[in-house]
C-alpha cells in the first residue's frame, strides 16, 4: 500500500509535465488540424533557457530561491514564448493554405532543425543542475517504509493544477478564449466577423510554448539533467498523451499526460523499467481500438 | 433604368464602380457599377449563375476583384472628389470631410468588417455549431473586448475595466437576442436550434459586430411564410433603429418587392436594370431574364413598348426558354 501510493505521487508528478506539454500539441492541432512536431524541441529549449537563466542569476548572485524560481519562471516562459511564436511565423503561417502534409513535414525538418541547433550551440554532452528544491513532507513512516512528497513534487503538482484552472478559464470565459474556439470551428467564419486569425493562431504556439517552457523547467529542477535530446521522447509521449485524450480536447489533453505518466511509473515499479515505454504505447493502441476519438475527443466530424 | 438622379445616387453608403472579377478565362462579373443609398435596403437579384454572390464576396474581401473599386462611405454626403484622392494616395482607408472612406478592394478581409463595418451573412449557414448562441453573438464583438481587456490580461485578472466591456457586449447580446426571440435559447448551442432561428442568430451575429452596411446572402431561403414575415419586420427594423443600410441577395419575389428601396438585376454578370421594385418589376429586360426568351426577342419586346403597342408574350417560346435554362 504504502508502494503504491509512493508511486502514485511520482506518477502524477510525470504525469503533469507530460500534460503540459501535451495541451501544446492539442491545441495546435484544434486550431489549425496540424500536428506540431517541433513542439517537443519547444520543450526542450524552454528547459535549455531555464538553465541559462539559473546559471545566469547565479552569477550575478541571486541566490534567494523563490524569487530565482520565479525570475527563471518568467525567462522561460517569455524567452520559449518568443521561439514559438517565430517557429509558426516562418514554418508553418506561409505554407498555410498549402497542401496538409506540408505542415506537417516542415514541423518534422523544424524539429530536427530545433534539436541540431541546441547540439551544436550548447554541445551534446548533459547538462547537470544540482538538486535546487530538497526536503519534502513525510506523510507515512512505517517501519522503513517511507512515503513522501519532496517538496518538488508539490511545487510540480501545485503550479499545473493552478496553469490548468487559468488555462480552463481562458479558453472558455475570455474573448481571446472564444476567438479561439471560433476559429477552430470556422475560420473563414472568424475572420468575416473581425477575428484576426493570423493573430489568433500566433497566440495559440505562444500559448503552448509558455506552457512547454513551464514544462522544462519543472524537468530541468525535478530531474537534474538536460540535453538536446529530450524533447523527442518527451515529445512523442506527450504527443501520445494528448491522441490517448482526444485530440483537439484540453481536459483529455491533461487527462491522457496524467494517465501516460501513472502507466509508466506503476509500470516500472511493479514491472520493469525496461518495458515501460512498451506498456505505455500498448495501453494507447488499445484505447485507441476501442474509442477511436481518445478518451474526452468529441467523434468526428467532417469539416467542409 | 431613368436617367434622373436617384434618392441611392445622392448619398450611396457603398458605391461600386467598373468591377469585374475573372477567374481564368470566365469572366463572372463584367463592368459593374452600382449604388447602395444610405439608409435603404437594397436587393440584388438575377437568375442563378448572374454573379450576385461573386459580388458579395468582392465587397466582403472573400474575393479580390480583378478590376475596380469599391468605396464604403461612413458619414452623410461625402463627394466622389474626396474618393479619387483617397484612391490616388494609395491608402485603404482614410478620413475625409464629414466622414471617411474605405477602399474595401484593397482591405483583407477581418479589416473590413473590423474597421470598414461591412457584416456579412451566407446562403449556407456558418453559426459556430459547438458554441452557445450567446457565445456566437459575444465573437462577434470581441474587437471591444480585445482591446479593453489589453488583450487578455485584463481580463484573465478581472479588471473594472473590462468587466464593464463584457457586461455592456452582453447586454448588446441580449438585446439582439430579444429581437430575434431567441432569448430563452441563449445557453443552447448553436447548432441545436432549429433552421429559421439559426437564420436569425446568423442576422443577429452581423448586427453584433456593428456595421454600417449589412450582406444578407439569401436571408429567406428555406423559411415558411410566417418567418418570411418575421425577417422583413426584423430587416425594416435593422434599417429604421439601427441606421444601418441592407444589401441582400434574394430570390423570394415576395421578400424582395415588399421590403425593397431599391433593386439592382444582375445577369451574366452584367447590371440588366436598377430601380425601384415597380420599375424593376416593369423593365423588359428583367421580365427577359427571368423568363429566359432570346436577345431578339428582347429587342422586339423593347421595340413593340416604345411603340406603345400592346406586347404578348408567345406562350410556346417562353416555356422553351425556360426549360433549356433550367
């Protein structure tokens, strides 16, 4: 019991990160039908950004750790925001229009392009942060037998749930929120009744890059190291998380990173860390056999 | 057609001169010049294929025209002179005495209902079906939102400022709604309701983004006579309280001749006749038209009215015309 409860926490820790970057890929494609495969390089950059702007306060020696966890927050977050926004101006916006493959292989040579640029910027070796936030709440201690929630978890959980509960609220309560959701519908519809969609779908990659770069940065603290190279797997399991879902749905967006994120971690601990990928992707197909839309997708509905 | 100057020639909201839009080699509307009065509900009508909608999507800026221009007037009695050096300084937009002018062939298409203030509706209905109908209406005036709502984090974070704005944009809302009866329906969505009120909800979302012209792509397709009724008290309306000048395509005779200031009568892409609903009703070439008789026959009907003879129409070549049409 106290195992499994242990492994839930770590669970839901991952499974947080994996949902926060999976809105990204969600909301992408409700917008604009697209699957963003530079988005898991977003990620990665945002982390990347993250660590540059750590090692940068502490050389000017803020050492304060809240106000560094916050300063970096905002970094990240504005820095990545920028990376986004220029990755749909000059890859994706001209071929808009174009053919629907096109996108999509230009997203795929951004990726690429993404993960070479960090390579040969920052080198291919790993980087290493030392542990920032340590310590935690021990909520069972029996017999050897400890639970515990590391105060870095908490802070992992906390800061997704309150980005979910601002996010719910600004797609469904604000004008740029229902912009949105216009132009997801119908475009050309949008845009007769004075929507700039350009514009709105600019801030929809800004949109998932912040939350990719909150992403990152909760990767650089909780894990300690970072290369160039994990945007991909993380990429593809958010991307997995966000299809698990119902793609196109925020809530299942969450709900599938949450369910890839307990489905790994139970799995390598009552199994094998071997095949945890394995069972992850299993777990995919399956429900993708039995609700071909993802768990909260709405079924398809062909668009003229 | 007369020669006198017309009550839409003297102050035209919209004035649409030489337009002719190709695509490839056909050529949909040919030289086209036309006025739309301010204040006046104005329909454009023609057999099917005349090019009424490629005309609707010229001004809207669905299409750009190939050749033309296109002047939306906003303020009384602005002159033709101030027009010509509008469109001499290269600018899309600009002000002038009494008013300004927008060029909207030189606009993309979210500016001209944005800052021109032309709405549009189609023949095909766009609601945002998975949107509430409130919802569709609130779209619909996100341009107030936007800006005091400092595009978004005033309003993520609840500011007095645009709190006001959203009230005042739902207030808007709900007016619509009650003249349209579809208030009780508000929390549904759009794509629940039934047709004649997906219908009205479509007029209510234009008149929701604040426009000075309104383009209604047949308004009264597909209602019963009852709701037929219902758009022209709802379109008269539109143009007494609201101020707000109407262009609509129509095929429904009854809808147009009772509400119509002024009709303009499109075929293969050419204005046949301009007037009002008894000159357009009485012109022979309207009646050719619609009737579908050959070109000489045209010419000999207008020959036998300007002789005054009395003119019969053979019953045999009409019916043939028309079937070879339809």
């Amino acid at each position: 019991m106290e195992y499994f409860l242990q492994q839930l926490i770590n669970g839901i820790t991952l499974g947080s990160i994996y949902g926060l970057i999976a809105i990204g890929y969600t909301m992408v494609y409700g917008i604009i039908g697209m699957i963003n495969f530079a988005h898991g390089e977003i990620f990665m950059i945002g982390s990347f950004i993250a660590l540059t702007a750590f090692l940068a306060l502490a050389a000017l020696g803020i050492t304060f750790l809240p106000l560094v966890l916050l300063i970096i927050l905002i970094v990240a977050m504005v820095f990545t925001a920028l990376w986004g926004w220029s990755i749909e101006r000059v890859a994706y916006r001209p071929l808009r229009g174009s053919f629907r493959l096109a996108p999509l292989i230009t997203a795929i040579g951004m990726s690429i392009f993404l993960q070479n640029f960090v390579q040969v910027t920052q080198g291919a070796r790993v980087k290493p942060l030392p542990p920032q936030v340590t310590g935690g709440i021990t909520l069972i201690d029996q017999g050897g037998t400890v639970v515990q929630i590391s105060y870095m978890q908490l802070i992992i959980i906390a800061t997704t749930t309150v980005l979910m509960i601002g996010f719910s609220f600004l797609i469904s309560r604000t004008s740029l929120g229902r912009q949105q959701r216009a132009c997801e519908q119908d475009q050309k519809m949008a845009s007769l009744l004075g929507v700039n969609v350009d514009r709105t779908i600019s801030l929809t990659f800004v949109m998932g890059a912040c939350l990719a770069a909150v992403a990152g940065l909760m990767y650089l603290l909780y894990y300690g190291v970072i290369d160039f190279y994990i945007g991909f797997l993380a990429g593809v399991k958010a991307f997995t998380a966000a299809v698990l879902g119902g793609i196109g749905s925020l809530p299942g967006a969450m709900l599938g990173g949450l369910a890839i994120g307990l489905i790994e971690t139970f799995w390598s601990g009552y199994f094998s860390v071997e095949y945890k990928d394995v069972a992850a992707f299993s777990i995919l197909v399956i429900v993708l056999i039995f609700m071909p839309s993802g768990l909260l997708g709405r079924p398809e509905v062909e668009k003229v | 057609m007369s020669a006198t100057t017309s009550a839409w020639m003297l102050d035209p909201v919209l004035k649409v001169e030489h337009l002719t839009m190709r695509f490839g080699g056909l050529t949909a509307i040919d030289n086209l010049s036309f006025e739309v009065g301010r204040g006046h509900i104005t329909a454009l009508i023609g057999p099917n294929g005349a090019g009424k909608t490629t005309v609707f999507n010229c001004v809207t800026g669905f299409y750009k025209p190939t050749e033309g221009r296109i002047s939306l007037r906003r303020g009384r009695g602005i002159d033709d002179a101030a027009v010509e050096e509008l469109t001499k300084s290269g600018q899309q937009f600009g002000n002038v005495a009494n008013g300004s002018v927008y060029l909207l062939e030189r606009m993309p298409d979210f500016k001209i209902t944005e800052v021109a203030g032309v709405a549009r509706t189609f023949q095909n209905i766009r609601l945002f079906g998975g949107m509430t109908v409130l919802e569709n209406l609130l779209v619909a005036q996100h341009n107030r939102l936007m800006r005091a709502s400092g595009f978004t984090f005033a309003g993520l974070l609840g500011l007095p400022g645009y709190r006001r704005a959203a009230e005042a944009a739902k207030d808007n809302a709900i007016t619509w709604l009650k003249h349209t009866n579809l208030l009780d329906r508000a929390d549904d969505p759009a794509a629940d309701l039934p047709y004649g009120a997906q219908r009205r909800l479509e007029i209510a979302r234009a008149m929701c983004t604040g426009p000075a012209l309104l383009c209604l792509d047949e308004p009264a397709a597909g209602l019963n006579p009852r709701e037929s009724a219902e758009l022209n008290t709802l379109l008269r309306y539109i143009r007494d309280e609201h101020d707000v000048s109407v262009l609509l395509i129509e095929h429904d005779m009854g809808v147009v001749m009772e509400i119509s200031d002024h009709i303009i009568v499109l075929d293969y892409g050419k204005k046949i006749s301009d007037g009002t609903a008894a000159e357009v009703r009485n012109d022979p070439k309207v009646i050719a038209a619609y009737l579908g008789v050959d070109d000489e026959e045209v010419d000999a009907v207008e020959e036998d009215l300007a002789a005054g003879l009395p003119h019969a129409t053979s019953p045999s070549t009409t019916t043939q015309a028309q079937e070879s049409r339809s």
